[in-house]
C-alpha cells in the first residue's frame, strides 16, 4: 500500500491549467511540425520493429551529417508521437546534424519498461543510417527516456553507448515514485518495482556521462524538482551535470529554443 501523502500529486503534474492557452498547444505542435516535414530532406516512418508505433522519422541535413541527435517525445508516456515534433529538428539541421525523432507503444497498450527497451532499438537503427557521435535529448516523458538510455543498466548495445556524448533531458521525469499517487497509474501501471527500476535518479549513470538537466523557470514545482534531483543525484555519482532553469519559459514552450541554431538550448544539445 502506498503511504498517504499530502501532496496533491494530480495537481503537482498539471500543467495545461497554469499555462494561458494550454489546450491549444497541441493542435499548433501537430500544424508546425507538418508544415515543416514538406519543406526539408527526410525519411519518414522507418521501422524497428514489428508493433504499429515502432518507427521513427530522421531529418537529414546537406551533405554528410556530422552525428546523430535524438529528440524523444513527451505526453506522460499517454500520448502525442513522433510527427508532433518535426520542426524541433530545425536547429541541430542548420549545424550539420541528422535528427531522428523515434514513437514508441503508448500506455496503458505497453508498460514503461518496455518504451525504454523499444527508444534503444530506435536510437540503434537511427545510428545504423548515421555515423558519429550521438547526442540524446527528450522532453517530459520523453526526459524520462532520454536519461534512461546513460543509466548502469542502459539497454542501449555497448558499441552505441560509447558514441553517446552528451544527453539533455528537458523537463524530465527522473522520479517516477509519485506517479504511483496519480490518477494516470491506471493506465502506466506502475508497481513499486517498476517505479524504482525506471527512475534514474534512483540509477547510477555509465561512466562518463555528461547530462544536462533543463527545464522552464515557470515550470510547476515538481518539474523543477525533478530536474534538479537528477542533476544532483548523478553529480554526486560522477557525471558531469548541469542544471538549466530557463527563464519565462513554462512546460509546452521550453522546447522552442530547438527550433533556433543560435538558441542555447540547441548548442547545449550538441556541446558547442
């Protein structure tokens, strides 16, 4: 039995209710992101695997891509999908980079564990069509999984785990504890278990790991704390951390800086 807590657990992860105009994000996300995939070099639903949502979309910049980054997409493990996102591919573009942006099985459909298992084949057969290093970066849910991917028990293969530099979880959930106390654990599933197991703070990281925690300074404060937990949790563990409270941003804009390759968000995703 879970302990009581006096935390109200349904209102620390809303966030649509603190942001002014909330509910229309989410059609302007899906607009962009098509209006984008018709103007650049892509391929598009590539599969790794057998099951409906194991694909994933790649950008291509001109020439030769000098690495691979990620962009793992959110929604509490519940929703949204790889075509929401394809405009965030912009900025690392503009550098010379390739982006892929994999889906996975959403709950209650698949179990948190087995999206972690699903993102490393993904990221696997992205690196297979790109060589170089690979940076991972993740928003939300899709945090949870990026910082996964540099945990001791990664299911990434090791020749992949060697060419990840650098992971920055945006707006992460490194905790998932406490989503055992909300109303969405009817659809995760979540056991004790399965809480501790896919929480990286409660994880050590690979050796080496340089991992940047960013999230909006107008964020809800579970968010925040989320970020800083594993900024601090990892730092004392020995990997490199940093902790980026981005300023008047809130949880469905802190991930427009990608969009720019100027912005910092973009040049701290690939270490310039």
């Amino acid at each position: 039995m879970m302990p009581a807590s006096a935390i109200d657990w349904e209102d620390a992860f809303s966030n649509a209710a603190y942001i002014q105009g909330g509910e229309d994000f989410p059609a302007i996300w899906e607009a962009r992101a098509a209006k984008f995939r018709a103007t650049v070099r892509a391929d598009l639903d590539i599969p790794y695997g057998t099951e409906p949502r194991e694909a994933f979309d790649i950008f291509l910049p001109d020439g030769k891509p000098r690495g691979l980054a990620v962009f793992i997409h959110g929604g509490f493990w519940l929703g949204f999908g790889k075509s929401d996102w394809s405009d965030l591919a912009q900025g690392v573009l503009e550098h010379g980079w390739a982006m892929a942006l994999p889906q996975y099985t959403l709950a209650p459909a698949a179990r948190i564990s087995a999206m972690t298992r699903q993102v490393a084949a993904a990221i696997s057969a992205a690196a297979e069509r790109v060589s170089g290093p690979i940076h991972l970066s993740g928003h939300s849910a899709g945090g949870h999984l990026a910082s996964r991917m540099v945990c001791q028990d990664s299911p990434l293969p090791q020749d992949i785990q060697r060419r990840v530099h650098n992971v920055v979880s945006i707006s992460g959930v490194h905790d998932l504890r406490p989503l055992r106390l909300h109303s969405m654990n009817q659809k995760l599933g979540l056991d004790e278990n399965e809480a501790s197991s896919e929480s990286p703070v409660l994880l050590k990281p690979l050796p080496k790991t340089k991992l940047t925690a960013w999230v909006g300074a107008r964020e809800r404060p579970e968010f925040l704390r989320q970020s800083a937990l594993l900024a601090e949790a990892w730092g004392r563990l020995g990997a490199e951390t940093c902790l980026v409270c981005d300023p008047a941003r809130h949880h469905f804009d802190v991930v427009e800086g990608l969009k720019s390759p100027d912005h910092p968000l973009t040049r701290t995703l690939l270490d310039i």
